[in-house]
C-alpha cells in the first residue's frame, strides 16, 4: 500500500490528524488534553501521512526565525513498524528546507530517540519531564 505525505487536503484530514494525536497522547499515553491541544496548532504546518484515504500518522512544524520546530508526531498503532516515521522526518526536512531553515529542532520522547538519531538528529541538553513522559531535546543542522 502506498503512504503519501502531504498537508491535509481539507478540514476532514486535520481533523482526523487532531483526532489521532488524541487517541495516541491522551489515550495510549494519558497525556491531558489540556496539553496535548495547544495555541501552536492554529500557526502550524501540518502533515499527515495517507493511506487509503485514511490518515494513519501526522506532525507539525512550527516556524521560528530561522529554526524550525518539529512535533506532535504520530502514527496509528496499526500502521507502526513500516518506517512511516522515518518518511515523515525526511518530508519535514525537506519542507525546513524550503522554508530555509537552518536548523530543525524537536523533543523527543527518550524511547524514540534512535529514530531521531537515525535521521541526523543530535540529542542535548538534559532529560526532563513532559506531561509525565521523560524526554529530551534534539537538534538537526541544516546549513
């Protein structure tokens, strides 16, 4: 099957991507909804990943100067483990660089930190506590 990564063709597709990020931070992850939908959304970029016709993974991209911050990563459980992550970073990339960033920027949840590694991404700093999940800040170069 193929997976295209895109922005969300209407109101639906966000929605759905809303409607995932719910089911796997609030839900899987007890995440509160409180943090989960934040004031960065209405500012954001928005990917999904689709399947189809359905969105089975989505992130944002904010951007911040000449940095881009990169988040709210999901994909649908059944949809895990077929390297849909790994496609949506590199289409985040690619879209940074359109924007002429010069460096992307994201948190990442400790256990997934190879994935960001992966694709290039640099951990600092220390780990730290977000919404009960450990975390810590990752960084990715692009000039």
């Amino acid at each position: 099957m193929t997976v295209e990564i895109r922005e969300p063709a209407n109101g639906d597709e966000l929605r759905a991507a809303f409607d995932l990020r719910y089911e796997v931070f609030c839900n899987e992850q007890g995440v509160p909804l409180e943090l989960e939908l934040d004031e960065h959304d209405a500012d954001a970029l928005h990917l999904v990943a689709v399947e189809d016709g359905e969105v089975v993974a989505t992130c944002r991209l904010l951007r911040v100067g000449d940095t881009v911050k990169f988040g709210r990563l999901v994909v649908a459980q059944r949809a895990r483990r077929r390297g849909i992550a790994a496609d949506m970073l590199a289409e985040t990339e690619r879209r940074a660089r359109e924007l002429r960033a010069r460096r992307l920027v994201l948190s990442a949840q400790t256990y997934a930190v190879k994935l960001y590694e992966d694709a290039g991404y640099v951990a600092f700093g220390d780990t730290y506590d977000d919404a009960g999940i450990e975390h810590i800040s990752m960084e990715r170069e692009l000039a």
